[in-house]
C-alpha cells in the first residue's frame, strides 16, 4: 500500500542520518528521514565529544559545506580544546565536550524545523528496487509503502546488533535499544556481501562516588576554539549562562587492574571467541590493550562529564566486555573510582555492515542507483566519519533524484575525500577511524582552511546562503590583500652582525609571529581569522609547495620494486599496523603497498627512504 511520495529517504538518525537528511532538504528535495526512535536522534552512542585529531578537520569540512555537526557542537558543548597545539598548525584540531542531552535535542530540533524534512518513527525492513535496478521506494514493519527516487542507509551498529556483557548476550541494536534485522535479508537478496564488526562502550559512572580530589585536572582552552565559521562563541550554552566551561579528569589504570583483567580474560565475550566481529584497532577495549602491551605498568583514563546537570561520567579508555561483576571489581582498582557506583554497564555489540568496496566514490552503490550507504554502515568508527560521509550521500541522493551529476570530494581537496578514496578502493578489515597520517595532503588539508576550500562547493549546491558565501569571499579578498602587502612590503633585519633585507612573506617562514610583526611596527589585521590565517598561509607556501611536488614524485616511483626478502621491523617509521600489514600481504611494488588498507601515505614514505629513492 503505497501512502506518500517522497524525492530521498535516509534510513537513520545517527550522526551519518542527520548530515544527509539536512544536506538534501535544504538542496530542496522532499525528504524523510526514518528512525527507530524520534528521541534519539543525534544520540552520542558511544563519548561525549565531537573533534579530536583529523576528526575535528572533518566537522570543519561538514560545516564549510553547509552541514550542521558544527554548529550543534558549538551550541552545546561544556568544554572546548585545540589538540596538538604544540606540534605543527597541520595537525592541529578542534575537540569539544559535549552535553549529550543537549547536543542530542538540538539535532532533533533541527531536523524537526528544517523545511522540506519529515521525520517518521518506523523500522525500514525493504527497499523496492525495479527491473532497471534503481530504487523506487521502501517498506515499514508495519507493510506500509513510499515511492522514493533515492535511499540513503544508515543504520549505525544496529543492523542485527548484538550485545555481549561478559557471556550474557542478547539483540539489540545500541544500549538496550531494539535492533534492526530484515533490512539485512534485502541486502543478501541482492547479492551485497555482509561482514560483521564490533566496537565497545566503557560503563558509565556515578559522580558523586568519585574522588577527584586526589585526581589532575584537564581544563578546556581559554578562549575556546569554536568548530564552525558562522556560529559565535556566545551561541554556547555554558557561555550564554556565564558557566565556567566543563574540566574533565585524568587518572590511571593500576597493575591491580591488569591482574583483575588477566585472571578473567576467559569471561570476556571477545576473548572467550564469543565475540566473532572485527574490533576498532585505535579504539581498543582496556583487555586489548593489557593484551598488546603486558609491559605497559599503566594506561590513561580520562573522565569526561556527559553533560551539565547530570552524574554520569565517561571514563574514555575502559571500554570492555567483562561480565558486570567484575567491571565493579576493575573499575574500583583505579584511583579516584576506589568507591565508584557504576549506572550502566560496559558492553561490546556486533553488527552488520556492507564493504564500502560496494560503493562508487559518490557513496552511490555500483549494483543499484540510487541507493548511497554512509556512516558505520560502511565499516567506518566515528561520529565525525559518520557526519562526512552523510552530507556527501545526502547531496549526492538529492543529485541523484534531481537529475544531476553526481559531486566526489578528491583526496586534494579534504579529508573526507581522502576517507571515501580509502574506503571505496581499498575497502576496510576492520573499523576505519581517520588520521592525518592518512593523508598525502595533511599540510594543505588543515582545520584552519577548511572553509576556504570547500565553501564554494557547498554554496554552488545551495547548502551555503548567499549571505554565508558572501563572508567567506570578504575573508578570501582581505587574506589575499595582506599576503600581497607582505609578500611587497621589505624589512631590514639584524643577519651575523650585519643587516639583509627581506619580504616579510618570507618571516613567517622563519617562525616570526603576528605579534612580532606588531612589535616592530608593521601594519598587521584586525579581523582575528584573517590575522591568524595570513599567517598560517604564508608561512606554510614553501612547504605545501614541497608537499605537492613531493606526492608527484611519489606517483612516478610506484614501481619501484620491493626487495623479496625485506625485513619490515627494519623499516624505521611504520607505524605498528603498516608493519602487521606490509608482512601479511609482501606486496611486490611500492605501489601495490599504497593501496594495501592501513598502510598510508606516511607509511610509502617510510620505505621509499629505506629503500634509498628518498631522502
Ligand atoms: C557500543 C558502541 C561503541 C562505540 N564505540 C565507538 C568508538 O570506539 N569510537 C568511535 O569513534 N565511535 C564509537 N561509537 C559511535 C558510533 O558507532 C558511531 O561512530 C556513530 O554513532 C555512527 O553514526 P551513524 O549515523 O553511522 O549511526 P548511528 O549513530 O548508530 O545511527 C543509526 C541510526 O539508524 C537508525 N536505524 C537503524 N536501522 C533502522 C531501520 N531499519 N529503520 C529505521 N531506522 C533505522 C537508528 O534508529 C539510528 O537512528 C560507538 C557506538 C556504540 C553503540
């Protein structure tokens, strides 16, 4: 019974949900957005942050491109960070706290008050695919039917989820939430291929059965660094209501806890072979890494707030799937937690995705047009991963069912093109998570530029305002007035008891700052990202220059053979999971190595240097 009609369906509220429900309403497609429940969308399924190393780049792309994960976060986030401060401005990026609750209700607002966005509370359990193999529409649970042009799935960790507490094992699809299963009997009739893996979630504590006096304090950044070009500071909710930002804690693991951990390795679901998935490598249970490093006499806890007016805390670091009784034991051999109470149990849950090998780099699937997956579907960890790939399936799904050419991000241009390029050619063999170390183009693809690559993309696909777009050519045309005046204007300076003359261009180079420019009396900008990003550009021109030629010269060496009997562990500069993956597959050409999924542009380098064709 076919009762309404619709342009593009997102099956999904998740993080993925949202971004391609949004991008493809406000493309002005019908859209309805489908979810088990109306009342988590946006949950935080897993910490209360947004941001973090690479991911934080990536709200800065979904933000440059008219997406909202930046905004929600600036609006209710409790403590907010720049990570990597003291490294290079490339690998810097924004992380924030987030309230959870807060975060989770500005989403569903959003969504509720977005024109052309309609939202349904059903189980999607079948997509209707014509003879011609393109989508026409899908089935509820309840044998209801919607003609649609275009799909987009992103069903998280719930398809077929099942969760595992120590060897107690039941279905559900997220923290006690129902599952959901006959979508994976359409996907097996049309031949897709399914894998299963698994991520975990630490237990949530008590509070005020917490002693932080004993415990070192980690405060958010004064000011805090928003993630999104348009929104002010003052939109934060602590800022608004003159609260202090959020701190969070740092304690550690004892040896008492690795003994408890050992003798009960037997009762975890993923060490007794319960579990069959395939885990996050850089998001690993705290019996993993007990497991991977018997040496390590400790490992870090951070304890992060879940929100303002509530008592749960996040220990990021102790996920597990220990039976409950002995999480208590666990838990309580930490410092600060000597007493703690725990609210809800730590758990693992399994889950069915599809290889993103599926899909073209559009996200659009090569077996039927006009279905798009993204998110944890396609084998990514990761609210941030999850939000890239929606707004691009959600653009591309509202292309699709407008008749348009479809749009690909390049690797060049942002981090989710590198992402989907890893993903759709090289496919995952376990969950994907993004690092700049990922990249080839980590000194150009910086959280800093975000909206001065992307912002015309989003603009041409009416994503942007005029009014938005507007600012953003302002910030362009007075960036390239001052690089202009710099790259003109001369000073003197004092060189081995002389004196030489240079383009101030040049100084920043050399590591001199705006402040310095100040202090000897040159002209510098007032506007602060146009004072902060002169001097980024310019002092970062040689080296994206080098960056450039050197990833040509890098194309043009991937033939270079390599050796049958090298030794990897004498590679210097692989990182753990390059090394594991170089020695499983020995591939025979440097080429070959590049395309092997974990082994990065970082990782080419490495060999080529051992090899002896770079320096
Ligand atoms: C236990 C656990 C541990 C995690 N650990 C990590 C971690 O270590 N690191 C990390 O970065 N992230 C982790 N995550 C976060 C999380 O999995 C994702 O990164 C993120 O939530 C993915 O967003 P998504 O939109 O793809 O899916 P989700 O946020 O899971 O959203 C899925 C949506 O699909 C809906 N849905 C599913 N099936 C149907 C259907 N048939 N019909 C209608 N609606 C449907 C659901 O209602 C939900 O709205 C964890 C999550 C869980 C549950």
């Amino acid at each position: 019974m076919v009762v309404d009609e619709f342009d593009v369906a997102v099956i999904g509220g998740g993080h993925a949900g949202i971004e391609a429900a949004l991008a493809s309403a406000r493309m002005g497609m019908r859209t309805v957005m489908f979810t088990l429940n109306v009342d988590t969308i946006g949950q935080m399924s897993c910490n209360p942050a947004i941001g973090g190393i690479a991911k934080g780049i990536v709200v800065r792309e979904v933000d440059a491109l008219g997406g909202e994960m930046g905004r929600a976060i600036d609006h209710t986030g409790i403590q907010f960070k720049m990570l990597n401060t003291r490294k290079g401005k490339a690998v810097q990026s924004p992380r924030a706290q987030a309230d959870k609750r807060r975060y989770r209700e500005y989403m569903k607002r959003v969504c509720e008050h977005q024109e052309n966005l309609y939202i349904k509370q059903e189980e999607v359990v079948d997509i209707i695919v014509s003879s011609r193999n393109e989508v026409v529409g899908l089935r509820t649970k309840l044998g209801i039917e919607f003609r649609v042009k275009a799909v987009v799935v992103t069903t998280g960790t719930f398809l077929n989820g099942l969760i595992h507490i120590g060897d107690r094992t039941f279905p559900a699809g997220r923290a006690w939430e129902p599952r959901s299963e006959d979508l994976a009997d359409f996907y097996r009739r049309m031949d897709f291929p399914l894998l299963r893996f698994k991520t975990g979630t630490p237990a949530r504590l008590d509070a005020r059965t917490i002693d932080f006096s004993s415990l070192e304090v980690a405060p958010g950044d004064d000011p805090p660094p928003k993630f999104s070009f348009w929104t002010e500071p003052v939109g934060s909710y602590w800022f608004e209501r003159g609260k202090e930002q959020a701190v969070c804690w740092i304690t550690y693991t004892t040896e008492e806890t690795h003994r408890i951990i050992r003798e009960n390795l037997h009762r975890t679901a993923l060490y007794s072979g319960r579990i069959k998935g395939v885990g996050p490598r850089y998001c690993p249970s705290i019996e993993d890494k007990v497991c991977r490093f018997p040496d390590r006499k400790r490992h870090t806890v951070f304890l992060e707030p879940e929100g303002l007016d509530t008592v749960e805390i996040y220990p990021n670091g102790l996920s597990t799937s220990l039976p409950e009784e002995i999480q208590w034991e666990m838990y309580r051999s930490i410092p600060g937690l000597e007493r703690v109470e725990l609210i809800r149990p730590a758990y693992a849950i399994e889950y069915d995705i599809v290889p993103p090998t599926e899909l073209f780099p559009t996200l659009e699937t090569k077996r039927i047009r006009g279905l798009f997956h993204a998110g944890n579907f396609n084998g990514t960890t990761g609210y941030e991963e999850a939000a890239g790939q929606g707004i691009l399936a959600g653009i591309n799904a509202a292309l699709r069912a407008s008749g348009r050419e479809p749009i690909h991000l390049r690797r060049s241009e942002s981090y989710i093109g590198v992402m989907v390029d890893d993903l759709t050619t090289r496919g995952v063999m376990e969950p994907y998570r993004l690092f700049t170390s990922r990249s080839e183009y980590r000194l150009y693809l910086r959280q800093d530029n975000a909206v001065l690559r992307l912002a015309k993309i989003g603009h041409g696909l009416g994503l942007l305002s005029d009014e938005q777009f507007k600012l953003v050519r302002e910030v362009e045309e007075e960036l390239e007035r001052w690089k202009e005046f710099y790259r003109k204007e001369k000073v003197v300076v004092p060189l081995g008891g002389g004196e030489r003359s240079y383009s101030v261009a040049t100084l920043f180079t050399a590591g001199y700052s705006m402040d310095d420019l100040k202090s000897m009396g040159l002209k510098t900008p007032d506007q602060p990202y146009v004072r902060e990003e002169v001097e980024i550009q310019l002092k970062y021109e040689p080296y994206v220059e080098r960056e450039r030629k050197l990833n040509e010269k890098l194309r043009k060496l991937e033939e270079v053979r390599i050796p049958e009997d090298i030794d990897y562990d004498r590679v210097p500069g692989l990182t753990n999971e390059a090394r594991e993956k170089l020695k499983r597959v020995r591939p025979l050409t440097v080429g070959q190595a590049g395309r092997i999924e974990g082994v990065t542009p970082a990782a080419v380098t490495a060999l080529l240097v051992y090899l002896g064709k770079l320096e």
